[in-house]
C-alpha cells in the first residue's frame, strides 16, 4: 500500500474581531480576563513576540545576567519540555506529517517558474521553534558571508571577527581540543565526526556533525538549556505557550506592550479576546523571517500602499518589511536499500514497534536511531572549472559575480540521509535512503506579506522566489545528476526509486534501475541526452522543496536601501522595538541556519 501524504493543510480562518490597540495606562491588561500572567501583576521589562530559537537564546541570557529583569515570552505554538517528539533526535521527520501541531505549513503563491505549482514552506511554530523540530544538521556559515553582512550590507559590527566569539559562547565542541573556531563551555552541544565546518573551508567530505549531546543522546535544543532550566529558580522569566501576537501597542511612536490572542488550537476552550501585555523598556519580535514581518506591518509598519490595502493606518511607512525572502531550494533523491539496513523510515512514520526497539538503547546509553538524524555524510561543494563547465552558461555571470572571488563560499550542501523524504512512499516494507542537495545561494528571491490586519492566521501573499532566475535551475540540474552517481555506488543501494526521479523518456539510458548490488565506484557517469535534460527540468520544478530555511524578511539594512533595522536591531521610525531572529539577514548564509545569529 502506497502512503501518500498531500500538502494541503490549511489553517482554520476564524477572523478575530477589531480590537482597540490602545494600552492601558497601568495594569497588565484592557480588560480582565483569566490568564496565566494576570496573576503575575507586573509590568514586563522586556516582551518577546515569538518564543522559538533565537528569542529563547536571547530571553535565556538576559535572564541569567540579570534575575530581576521581568521577561515574558508569549509563543503561538506548543510547549515542548521533556516532550520525546522534541527530545528524541531520530523522531525529527514526525513534525512534518500532515497532521504536525509543530510547524506551521505555509503554501507559496502558484508559481509560474514551477510549472504552476504552489510550494509549501514549514516552519517551526512550538516553543524553541525551529530548533525544536529541525534536522539538527550542525553547519556553520562561511565567514565571507558575514563579513557581506558588515561591508556590502553596512553593518558595522557583524563582520566573521566580530560574530566568531558569540558563535563559540553558543557551543560545546565535544569532538577535539583547542580547535580555534569551535566553543567550549556553551551550553548546546555538538556531537560526531571531525570538522568541515572551520568557516573558511570546503569541499571536505565528512560524517556531518548534529546538535545532539553524546551523551545523552538528546537533542540539544534551545528551551531546555536557555528557558526551561531557569524557570523554576526565577520566576520573573515568563514564557506563555498558545499565544500569538496579533501587533505591537504604541504609545506615540514608543513600543509599549503587545496585544496578543489564544491559540485555541494550543490552549481549548481559552477566550478568544484579546490581551494587552505591557512592557517597561523593549518589545522585541523574534517570530521568525514567516512571523516577524507579519506583525510589523499589522501594526502599521511596512509598505503603505500593502498596509492601505488592508485598512491599516500606517506608523512608518519601511517598504523593505516582507521583501528579500530567501531559502536555500532542496532536492531529496531517493534510492531504495536492502531490508537488513537500518532506516528512519518506521521512527518517522511512528511506527510504535520500532520505537519500542530502539528506545531502551536510547535511554540506557542515549545511542542508536532515536539518537541520530541519519545525515552522516555530506559535503559544502564549490565546483571545479571542469564542474563550472558541465554546470553550463546559465551559471557563468552568476559564478563571476558573487563566488569567484570568494574561496570559502560553496555552491551547494550535499550528503546522505537514512530516510525517505518525499510525498509518494515506497511499497511497505521496502526501506529507502535519500541524497540530499540544497543551493546556498540561490540567485531568486521572494516575499512574504499580510493578507488580513486582523486574522493571525490568514495565509500570507507569498511568493517564494524559488527558481525565478535560469542559474538556480542549471545548479539543481548538476547536482540532481551528482546525487544519482554518488548514490548508486553507496553500498547499501539496491535501485532507484523510481516515483522520486524524472520521468525518463522511453529507452533513456538514464531510467531508474532496481538492482540487487550496487555500481562500482568507476561505473561510468549516466550520459543524458538533451530529452533526459528536459526531463529532469520538469522532474525539479514538481520536486524541488523548501530547506526550511526562511531569512531576510526584516533585513538589517540601511533604510533607503530596503532596510527594517539598523545594526542595533532597531525597527525604523520608531523607539523601543526590535526585531532579532533569522529575518534580519540581509544576504544569505551558506549554511543550515539554527544559531546563525
Ligand atoms: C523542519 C526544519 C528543519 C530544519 N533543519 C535544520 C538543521 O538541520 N540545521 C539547522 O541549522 N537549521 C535547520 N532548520 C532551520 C532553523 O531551525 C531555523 O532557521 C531557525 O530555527 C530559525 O530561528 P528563528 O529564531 O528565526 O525562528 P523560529 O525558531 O522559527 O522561531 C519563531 C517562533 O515564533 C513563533 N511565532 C510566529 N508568529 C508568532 C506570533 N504572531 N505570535 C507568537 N509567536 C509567533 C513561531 O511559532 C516560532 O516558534 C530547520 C528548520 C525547520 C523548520
């Protein structure tokens, strides 16, 4: 029996009604209303809108410096603590079913460059957001990229020197000593194999490194080393799990306080009024590059003909909030394996027996599949000019103009995974694996925006620039190829998969093949003709996916260039707000994204 699981989730559109935005002077709240915080009865010093990775570090540090300071965290998504969906490495492909309460499922407009299609982004939405649910791939950033951040974008402060020392502070490099990029006494811990990951380096194929503690064989998150471990002992460090912010409250044009709703969906048979929080010295949005432009312009700050559209009065007019939305483009391309393979393929379809297997080694030594994420090879590649050839013409200005002079900069990730990741599963019984390859600098960008001042949950007009330029299309091309060949000669393989390959024409020498063995390492390369080529253009405009790796939606820009925030953070044309998560890139990292900032 074929499992099939479809794209089509779609939130509920219950429409909220008008609120006024005006705080109260004092108190807590417009009205009354029984709700965790009210009990509290105090002014927040600081408020964070979202409570997923990059809130948590932030909100967890501040807290430790100093006790007294009065932090609240309100997260639309579900708590996690203790929680072996989250904790639980090899269970990661399970927030991605259809029925996920942990990521948000985001459809992109129909696209022309894919054929129509309309592309489904997720992103965490749980307490620790997407360091919560995500693959837990350790990679870190080229250091060109940000010293881009500092010199092409102007922001003094966020060049590689300057970010290196706080990228140590995060880590625990729990592989070799004394290693000069790498931390030592951070409280999130890396695990596995040796480093491709120096920064300045590629083309070093390694078994990839994972947010996952050794030995506990846990995940290592955010909440639970940043929140969750304080919050016993300090009781002025507030996180309120199913509550999403609707918009910023203003005093003149001072951030003051958030209005917020619950999430019936987190918390039933909460009221459905909305809620004033007030803050003493800072609203900080922190929802993530889906979240975060969202509330700026339902507060009225963004574009004001977008901000016109929908009745909202405009506070600053900053047409840069909702633009330069990036990714990194994913291709999965699966092959199948003998059933004597260890595959995460039960775990991910919870499949209770095989949890049931796995999970004493798990909490006896934290080892085996439910402490892994199955990505054990991989590789940042930056091609060769006999490469550069094979890529095509399409790439050439692309190459010139942004890499070429950059060493560290690769042009794809790319490695194995013990899995399959796709819509159309293999017959049951009949394990897979998958190649995976993402683009690190994909040339097209997108955007995201409101289509509703009041409903928190409308689905944006989004457009996910995926594969408007020729030159992303080349790369994938290229790298669906070197996936094939790098996956038919792994030991394990046993054919391809053919529902996850192009639709080959009739008697194509590259047609996918179920084999008992698999092909020598100097099988000759697959020779495509130009119809193969056709194929496999259409075969990556049905195919390619989101990395999950949304940025740059409020960049950290100069204003007249398209800017939401300086380099302090600060929102534009207003006093006591900022935004910090991953929508304040201004350019794109290559790198997974977790902990880029
Ligand atoms: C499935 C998946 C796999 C990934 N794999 C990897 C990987 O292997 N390695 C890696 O390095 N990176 C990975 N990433 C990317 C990485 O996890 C994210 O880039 C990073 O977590 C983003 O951090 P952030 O702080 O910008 O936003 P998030 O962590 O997404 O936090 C934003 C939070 O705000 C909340 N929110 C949104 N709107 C509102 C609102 N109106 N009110 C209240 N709360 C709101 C959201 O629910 C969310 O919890 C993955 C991401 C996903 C989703």
């Amino acid at each position: 029996m074929k499992r099939v699981w479809t794209r089509e989730r779609k939130f509920s559109m219950r429409s909220n009604r008008m609120v006024k935005t005006i705080a109260p002077t004092s108190g807590l709240y417009s009205r009354p209303a029984k709700t965790d915080i009210e009990k509290l009865n105090f002014e927040f010093d600081i408020i964070f809108a979202g409570g997923g990775t990059t809130a948590g570090v932030i909100a967890g540090r501040l807290a430790a410096a100093d006790p007294s300071l009065k932090i609240l965290i309100l997260e639309t998504g579900p708590g996690t603590q203790d929680d072996l969906a989250h904790t639980q490495p090899g269970r990661f492909l399970t927030h991605l079913r259809p029925d996920s309460t942990t990521v948000r499922f985001i459809d992109g407009n129909p696209s022309e460059h894919l054929n129509g299609r309309s592309l489904n982004v997720q992103c965490g939405q749980c307490v620790g957001g997407g360091s919560s649910v995500n693959f837990m791939m350790y990679t870190r950033a080229s250091a060109s990229d940000y010293n881009d951040w500092e010199k092409v974008h102007d922001n003094p402060g966020w060049g590689f020197e300057d970010l290196l020392p706080l990228s140590k502070k995060a880590e625990t490099y729990q592989i070799a000593a004394d290693r000069p990029t790498h931390g030592y006494s951070g409280p999130l811990k890396r695990t596995l194999v040796d480093d491709a990951n120096t920064m300045t380096e590629v083309n070093g194929y390694v078994r990839w490194p994972k947010w996952i503690d050794e030995r506990s064989g846990k995940r290592s998150d955010v909440p639970h080393h940043f929140i969750y471990n304080q919050q016993a002992s300090n009781k002025n460090l507030q996180l309120l799990a199913g509550c999403s912010v609707r918009r910023i409250v203003f005093e003149h044009n001072r951030a003051v306080g958030v209005e917020y709703l619950h999430n019936t969906r987190v918390r039933p048979g909460a009221d459905d009024v909305p809620h004033i929080a007030r803050s003493k010295r800072l609203v900080v949005v922190s929802a993530g590059a889906c979240g975060s432009p969202a509330i700026l312009e339902r507060s009225g700050i963004g574009a004001k003909d977008i901000l016109e559209k929908h009745g909202i009065q405009s506070l600053v007019d900053l047409p840069g909030v909702g633009e330069n939305y990036q990714d990194h483009t994913v291709l999965f391309v699966p092959f199948l394996t003998s059933n004597d393979s260890d595959s995460l393929d039960g775990i991910a379809g919870n499949d209770q027996d095989e949890i049931t297997k796995w999970t004493p080694l798990w909490l006896e030594e934290g080892k085996g599949l439910l402490a892994t994420n199955g990505i054990d090879g991989g590789v940042k590649f930056r091609p060769t000019p006999e490469e550069l050839k094979i890529i095509g013409p399409e790439f050439e200005k692309r190459w010139t103009s942004f890499y070429s002079n950059k060493p560290d900069k690769a042009i794809s990730w790319y490695g194995c995974l013990a899995a399959f990741v796709g819509t159309v599963y293999p017959e049951a019984g009949q394990k897979a694996y998958s190649m995976a390859a993402y683009l690190t600098y994909p040339a097209g960008v997108g955007s995201m925006h409101i289509t509703s001042a009041e409903d928190v949950n409308a689905p944006p007009d989004f457009d996910t620039g995926v594969f408007s330029c020729p030159e992303d299309v080349a790369v994938m091309k290229y790298l669906y190829k070197r996936c094939r060949e790098l996956g038919r000669r792994m030991a394990c393989y046993r054919g391809d998969y053919a529902a996850g390959h192009p639709a080959f024409p009739e008697g194509s020498a590259a047609a996918p093949q179920k084999r008992d063995r698999p092909f020598d390492i100097d099988e000759p390369d697959i020779a495509y003709s130009p119809e193969d080529e056709q194929a496999i253009e259409e075969y990556l405009k049905a195919t390619v996916a989101t990395a999950w790796h949304s940025i740059g939606t409020c960049a950290m820009k100069p204003r007249n260039k398209g800017g939401v925030v300086d380099a302090r953070l600060n929102v534009y044309g207003v006093e006591g707000l900022k935004v910090a998560d991953l929508s304040i890139c201004p350019g794109n990292v290559g790198t997974n994204t977790s902990l880029q900032l």
